[in-house]
C-alpha cells in the first residue's frame, strides 16, 4: 500500500499515508456535487439593538435587527427578522431573550418556528413574581436551502410592561450555524 | 386593553396553561398587532370581532 503526495506548487508536500490497520474510503462528490468547507456554509447572528414590548400571553417573533455576522447573507434583519438558509442541511439554533418587568414576571419561553408555524420549544420556566430573567433556546433543524426559514419568537407571562430589554449582543439575540450538508 | 386581557374578561375561566395548548395569541412584529393565530378551546366558543372590540 502506498502513499499519496499532494506537491506544494513551489516547495513542499502533504503525504497521506493509510493505515494497515484498517480499510477507510473516502468518497468524493460527484463531478457536479460540492465539497463543503467553512466558506460555503451559513452562518449568522444577530441581536435586538432596542428594547421589545411584550404582551403577555402573546407569542411574539424577537426582532433582532443588528446584524453581527451573516456570512451568506440568509438573515432578514429589516422585515421578517427570519433565516432562510440557501443551503440545504442542518443548522444549530441558538436563542436568548432577556426580559425585564417591573415586577410580577412568572414564565418566559422561547420558540423556534419553521416556515411559521412553531417548531421547536426552549425551556420553559416558571419563577414567583420577580423582575425578569434570561433565557434560552437551542436546537437542530433541517432546512431545505430554499423555501425553509427559521424565525424566533417568545412566550412570556406577567404583569405590567413587560420588555425584552437590550444590553447590545449580549442579551437578546438569535443565531444559526449549518454544522452538516443534506 | 390588550387582545389578552380582552379575552380574560369574556372569559375569566381559562388559565395560562390554556394560552399555551389549545388557545394561541400571536404578534408578528410586523405593526399588525395581537391576533388569534388558533382557536381550539373544547367548550368556549371563539370570540367574534365584535366581542373585542
């Protein structure tokens, strides 16, 4: 069993030696199909940059409308406030609100939805009547790379004003990374 | 008043567990407001226009 040499195009080399041990094969893509490496897969974040009125009761879509990164453009953060991955495959989801009442917050919730309907619930924790609390969500969803989008929304209980309150990306944001192609 | 305590007072017998399985009130963020996304109570009726006005 031999090696194979990949030559650097002006000096060096990378040599691939298999292993007696074992049989591994590494199969290729198909002439038209695509290698996916860090360039070509979808990732973003974003926060809410103002502070978000609440009804209690309510579920309602967090509108984080700052963008820190969006590496293929898929993040809506002017309109719809919504992910629509042009690749497909599975994406890590990530949450967090943090809510801030004046007094008498009780639950608080959040929920990834799926071309919007909901899809998938983060904790959901009920406290005594306090001031607010942070929380989140994660979760693994499949995308088709077209139609499918992911938008956050969240679910709180309590009385008086209740406000998603920012402290710049630090409290209020929404995330997504693919972590494998289709 | 907000859809929620609208709802409360035709109402006063639902629960906060109701709002999260069979009732759902939804705002999304698009300056449209609250709204009844879904209805599903088994015994109340949903409540008309009228009602919550």
């Amino acid at each position: 069993m031999g090696n194979l040499v990949l030559n650097g195009a002006t000096s060096g080399a990378t040599t691939l030696t298999p292993t007696d041990a074992v049989t591994i094969t590494a199969t290729f893509p198909s002439l038209g199909g695509t290698v996916m490496v860090s360039g070509n897969m979808p990732a973003f974040s974003a926060y809410n940059n103002a502070n978000q009125t609440i009804t209690t009761g309510t579920y309602t879509k967090v509108t984080c409308n700052t963008k820190e990164f969006d590496t293929n453009s898929n993040y809506d953060n002017a309109t719809n406030y919504r992910f629509t991955p042009t690749v497909a495959g599975y994406y890590q989801i990530n949450g967090q609100i943090s809510i801030f009442a004046g007094s008498g917050f009780t639950r608080g919730i959040i929920v990834f939805y799926k071309n919007g309907s909901q899809f998938k619930f983060g904790n959901d924790i009920t406290t005594g009547n306090v001031n607010g609390g942070r929380y989140i969500a994660s979760s693994l969803i499949y995308c088709n790379g077209s139609t499918d989008y992911i938008e956050m929304y969240c679910y709180i209980v309590g009385s008086g004003t209740l406000i998603l309150s920012t402290n710049g990306a630090a409290d209020n944001f929404f995330q997504a990374s693919m972590v494998r192609a289709a | 008043m907000t859809l929620f305590e609208k709802i409360m007072a035709l109402y006063p017998s639902l629960t906060q567990q109701d709002f999260l399985t069979v009732i759902t009130l939804q705002n999304d963020s698009n300056g449209a407001g609250d709204y009844i996304k879904e209805w599903n109570h088994p015994t109340l009726v949903k409540p008309t226009q009228e009602q919550l006005k």
